[in-house]
C-alpha cells in the first residue's frame, strides 16, 4: 500500500476519498485537520465551521442561498447539503432527487418505502406540495460536541448510503 493510499484512510476513515494530485500534497501538508480529536462544540457550530471542515477534507463546497453547504463527495459522489439545525442541535445531511416524469404516485412512494424498509441509515420522503422530489437524509447529533472527523467521515457515509439506496431501490427506473 502506497503512503497516499494509507493517509486517504487515516483522514476520511473506511470510506475514503480517492486522493491524487493536488489534493494528496494538501493533505500531507496537513494531515491532522480533519483527524484531529479536538471538538467542535455546539456553540461553533456554523456555516463558516462547516465549510472549513469540508474543506480541510478535500470536499468542494459552496454556499447556498438559504445558508445552507453544497457539499461534493468526490469526483462521481454528486452534491448533498448540509443544514444546522440550531433548535435540535442536529446537521441535516440530504441529497434532492427528481422523478421522471412518467412515474406514477404509486411508484414514487413505493420507491420511498422501500427505501426505509431495506436501509435503516437513511429516511426517504416526498415533501408535501413537491410530488416530482424525494428526499433522502440523514440526521447527526452535535449537541455535546462532536470531532471534525466526526462530521466529513459521517456526511461522507451517510450521503454515499443515500446515493446507493436510491439506486439499488430504484427497480421501476422512475428517478432522473
């Protein structure tokens, strides 16, 4: 195993990020940012936080205009956002889908009940008033603190679960 491979592990954990290039100097440069023990209290816990954590792990990020993260996990990971939820003290990992057209009622929500049938990590659900949408997410806790690892390692898993459910759940091809 090559020294970059083996870093890519101790800085994403189990599921990490192909690095190459540029990203692999920035992350030896730096090892410890992401990995580090150090918490992120709950009082920290911002926009500005996020995004430097996101960063530092060599996801692309961008601001959305609700002040929400557009996160990118990796060349073919897609986008998700991540929302603070300040009341409950939760982060909002979810990924926005849309049905095709031709799909029926009956499919779309047999596909998202499928969905929370078979993968307990992830909750699927058609907004109410947007019947072309799902939604996958999944929900983290940070209202003692939580790690930096903690935060680009679970947004990582949790959204690379989401993007699997959709397509293994998908059996009538009814998601764009």
């Amino acid at each position: 195993m090559s020294k970059k491979w083996i870093l890519g592990m101790a800085l994403l954990g189990m599921c990490g990020v192909a690095m190459a290039g540029e990203q692999t100097a920035e992350a030896e440069r730096n090892p410890a940012a992401v990995s580090s023990p150090t918490l992120v209290a709950a009082s920290e816990m911002t926009p500005t936080t996020l995004e430097s954590i996101f960063t530092q792990a060599l996801f692309k990020t961008s601001r959305l205009e609700s002040g929400d993260l557009s996160v990118q996990f990796g060349a073919g990971g897609g986008r998700a956002t991540v929302h603070i939820d300040k009341a409950h003290q939760l982060l909002r990992y979810y990924r926005v889908y849309r049905f095709k057209t031709s799909a029926t009622d009956t499919q779309k929500l047999e596909l998202a009940n499928r969905i929370n049938r078979e993968i307990i990590m992830v909750r699927a659900y058609i907004p109410k008033g947007q019947a072309d949408t799902l939604v996958v997410d999944y929900f983290q806790s940070y209202d003692e603190g939580v790690t930096r690892y903690q935060i680009a390692s679970t947004a990582r898993y949790s959204m690379d679960v989401a993007m699997k459910a959709v397509n293994q759940m998908d059996e009538d091809d009814i998601v764009k």
